[in-house]
C-alpha cells in the first residue's frame, strides 16, 4: 500500500465542552452528553461564529491509558470563546486526516468504536499512524462532521501525527 502523506494543519481552537469517562454511558458512549450539549443550545453559539458550521469530538489522551472527550466545533484559532464554553487550544502540527461523505453522526456508539473507526479509514487510506497515540507530543483525535444547509454532508478524522511521529513519552511506569 502507498504510504499517505500527512499535511500541515494550522493551529486551531476546539470549543465546547470537556467530559471525562464518567460521562460515559453503560455502552460507553457519550450520547447523553451530546443531547445535552445540544439541548443547552450551545450549538446554535458556535455555529453563529462561523460559515462552516460543524459537530465535532476531540480526544485527548493520556500515556496512563485515559481520556479527556470533547464535544463541540472546531474553529479559527482566534475565534472567541462564547459564555458559558470553553477551548482547548490545538497546535499547528502535522496531521493525518481524511474526508468522506456521510449523512450520520456515529455519536450513540461507543467512543472506542468511533475511534477505530477514524483510524482504520486512515489506516486504509495510507497513513502511518502512531502505535500509542496517548504517547505521543500531541496526542489528539478529532472527528469532524461538516454541515450543509444543518444536515451532516461529510466526516473528517484527524490524528495528530508530527513530522516525526514526536513522541512526548519515553517510558510509562
């Protein structure tokens, strides 16, 4: 298989809001978490503050085996934050990402599921990934569902590689 290169994403500002895996449900999903997350309206903020609306996870991951999972949008680096949100500030780095069309969000299934899901598609595609992604310098997954006139048209998955695969991490005891 041709080894796909990885492409330079400029830094950019997750906004929404962060939840640990208590959140999760029995199944581990976060799906009470988005329905809250939209019932609050806070969708309706980010997508004022911006021409590409967008439903977007972040995963940050830790080299102790747990997870920090976002729900929100992804923005501009320098988009305000609304009242009531908050950011997590993502670098500019060299990314793995793939787009594809799609009608759904994968938000009832298990986290785990999702993930797989977005790295194997980029595994497919032709990305080397990292093998430990919670040991890496920038260790984040995103999965990015575009809109068209409020309706999902496509995902992106995002992981984030570095030039050299930066490893943060030498040992984990």
């Amino acid at each position: 298989m041709e080894t796909k290169e990885p492409i330079n994403s400029p830094a950019l500002r997750f906004i929404g809001r962060a939840y640990t895996e208590a959140f999760a449900s029995e199944n581990g999903s976060y799906q009470e978490a988005w329905d809250e997350f939209t019932d609050s309206g806070a969708f309706a903020k980010l997508d004022a503050q911006t021409d590409k609306p967008n439903r977007s996870s972040l995963v940050v991951f830790s080299p102790y085996g747990s997870m920090v999972y976002w729900i929100g949008s992804v923005m501009p680096a320098d988009t305000p934050v609304p009242a009531g949100l908050q950011k997590y500030d993502l670098p500019a780095y060299t990314v793995a990402r793939l787009a594809k069309k799609s009608t759904m969000m994968l938000t009832a299934y298990p986290v785990e599921v999702a993930i797989q899901q977005g790295s194997t598609a980029l595994d497919m595609a032709g990305f080397q990934l990292p093998e430990y992604i919670g040991q890496t310098a920038a260790p984040y997954y995103v999965e990015r569902y575009n809109l068209n006139d409020g309706k999902v048209a496509e995902v992106e998955y995002t992981v984030y590689v570095g030039a050299d695969k930066d490893y943060g991490f030498d040992d984990i005891d």
